[in-house]
C-alpha cells in the first residue's frame, strides 16, 4: 500500500515515471527527487525533448525507420549503397545493425512478425511497399534479418515467396555460434544449423 | 562509441533520458522507444508532470519538506501531534517513516548533516530555524533520526548541544538488528550496540 505523497505535484510526476517500464515506485521517487535538485531549465529541456519527440517524429515514407524528415538520412545517403535491402522487424533493429557498422546499405522496417495469435497479419505490416520498392527501384538483392522465432520464420517464408518472383538475390543472415562462445554451453539447435550452414575455411574466419 | 540515431529528436530524447542516475544509453532508448508508442497526450502528461513539478514546488516554511502549500499538509494536519519533532535529513525520510505509519508527529527537514569534508556546516542546514521551532512552540519532544555514519553522529551530537538547554525529551530511534534478521550475519557495532542498549522484555516484543 502506498500513501501519498506530501505533494500532489511529487505525487503526480513519481505516478507518470513508474508507467514506465522497469520502473517501479521507488526507482520514480529516486527520479523525481533528482530532477528536482536540478536547475528549471534543465527539467524543461527533458520534458519539452519527450514532448517534442512525440508530437514531431515523422516515419520514412521510403522505409518505415524514425525521422526527422520525410525521408530518413540513411535512404537519403547517396553514399550508401540503394541495390541493397535489409528487412528488419522494428527500429531497435536498424539501430543495431547500424552499430555494427558492418552494413552500407538501406533498410526496410516491417512494423513487426506475422503473428496470427496477435492479430497481426500481412496486411498490418510494410509488405506491400517493400514490395512496391523491389519492384521499381535498383534492388539486388534483399537481406530478411528477422527474428529465429517462429513468427519471424513464418514471415521470412511470406517474404520469401512474394519476392522470388522478381529477379533478386534473396539471403538472410548467418545463423549460428557467437563470436567468443563455447560450444559446450550453446543450444542444440543454434549449433546443429551452425553445422549445417558450415562455411569454407579462410583467413577470415582465423 | 555511439552513432547518432536516425532522428535527432530520439536522439535528444535518449541523451536526456541517459542524464538520469542509473539510466544507460540503451534502457534510455527503450524507454522512449516506449513512449513513442503512447498516446500523444500521455507523454504530453509525462513531461508537463515534470515540468510543472520543478516549476511549482515549493518548501513548507515549517518543517522544510516538499509541498503544494506554504505550510505542507502534515505540519497543517490538527489531528497529528506537534508536541513531538521527527529531525531527519531528507525528504526521502519523510516519506519513509510516513510509509510505516507509526508516527503521528510532526518533522524537521534538515536538508543535509554537517560534514566539513563536503563543506557543510551546521549555517548550510534548517538548525536555527530547529531551535526557534523548539524555542517557540508546544514541543515536549525531539526525535533525532538521522544516518549512523560520522556525520550523522557529529549533527546528533551538534543538535542535543543546542537543545539541550531547552526543556524538552531528546530521543534517538533505535538501532539494532533488523527484524528477521539473524544475529549470525549482523555486523558487530550494531550487535554490540543492540546489547549496550537492550530493553526490557514485554509482551509486545513476543
């Protein structure tokens, strides 16, 4: 049971932070009374940053990812490379991929999984334009980096299909060992498909 | 190294989120991931709470803790006791031993303890206007609940000096061994201290 707080004010901004996730009412208070102890200005620049965010975040009309802009500045990039795709489930993804820096160039954000136990079917998710920008633009080649769950099976296998019909090089990325991981403790499954999708041996892989 | 994300309002929203104590970069950016998915007008709600808050808050001019009021709602409530003063440091006592829903009486919120190693003497804390509180009132009693560290035993011993030339009770909670806790694991001060400072066995402590 909890009681108010001294404040309705204290009350009412400890409420809002505990909504979040991870966040309990302790950690909230914790929060709270730190911003308080902070200058006006710097509480007002991180409320007006949220609200902001919130009210003027545009999508990419080309891939789906966040914006500030109609189009997002990797699709914008000239300097990345256009003939390749790389279909991802969310915007967390693309941000990871980015920080590998190992990927040079565009994306395409689905929106999410098939997931009929969800509700979510293909038509709730960006297939239709990834489609629409195979078709019409200077794709190669398209690289499905969903999730190893069913739903993200089951939605590589839609893509899979939809797509083979146009004369593109479709892959996904490689399954298998973490770099630094011992086999002893990985899965079953992650490393029998590691044995199957085996690769040549090269100077690479020393 | 981090790369900028693909907005620079997410950015903005994750690098002030990640000023926070105990929020990284990338729980800052699952959190606002999170509100990006709420209604515009909760996270409308979320950053005006915090703004209105640091805005608006103001210090009871009696007991020094947060309130809404000139005079917060404990030291205003007629039903609690003002013959007792709770001396604590922080809000956050406040709100502690108010959760425990033993006492009745009203505090004094220091806003810190003296610590010359920080730079804090007894002017940079709410002791004089402690004393005239004491001076002036209806006050039979000051309970002195400050931290057990050296601080908080230099402050206990600086504020029984003022005091006690003032004819009132000075008390100090109780330490000792946690309830639930066994003797086996409990430090040796506290142990000594429990023994040094037993009391008598009553049926309340069955």
């Amino acid at each position: 049971m909890h009681h108010n707080l001294s404040s309705s004010l204290l009350e009412n901004a400890v409420q809002e932070f505990s909504k979040l996730p991870g966040i309990g009412r302790k950690t909230a208070l914790r929060l709270v009374l730190h911003l308080l102890k902070k200058e006006k200005h710097e509480v007002e620049a991180f409320g007006n940053a949220l609200i902001q965010l919130r009210r003027e975040i545009v999508y990419c009309k080309v891939c789906h990812n966040i914006s500030d802009t109609e189009v997002c500045h990797i699709c914008s990039n000239t300097s990345r490379d256009n003939s390749i795709i790389c279909v991802v489930e969310s915007i967390k993804d693309v941000l990871s991929i980015e920080n590998t820096q190992q990927f040079r160039g565009l994306y395409h954000v689905l929106g999410g999984v098939i997931s009929p136990m969800d509700g979510v079917g293909p038509a709730d998710l960006q297939i239709e334009s990834l489609i629409n920008r195979v078709q019409s633009g200077d794709v190669n080649e398209v690289i499905l980096a969903l999730s190893t769950t069913m739903e993200g099976d089951t939605t590589n296998f839609f893509l899979f299909r939809k797509l083979t019909v146009i004369d593109i090089k479709i892959t996904t990325i490689a399954r298998g060992i973490s770099i630094g991981d011992e086999l002893e403790y990985t899965d079953e499954v992650t490393l029998g498909r590691s044995i199957l999708n085996r690769v040549e041996f090269t100077n690479s892989y020393k």
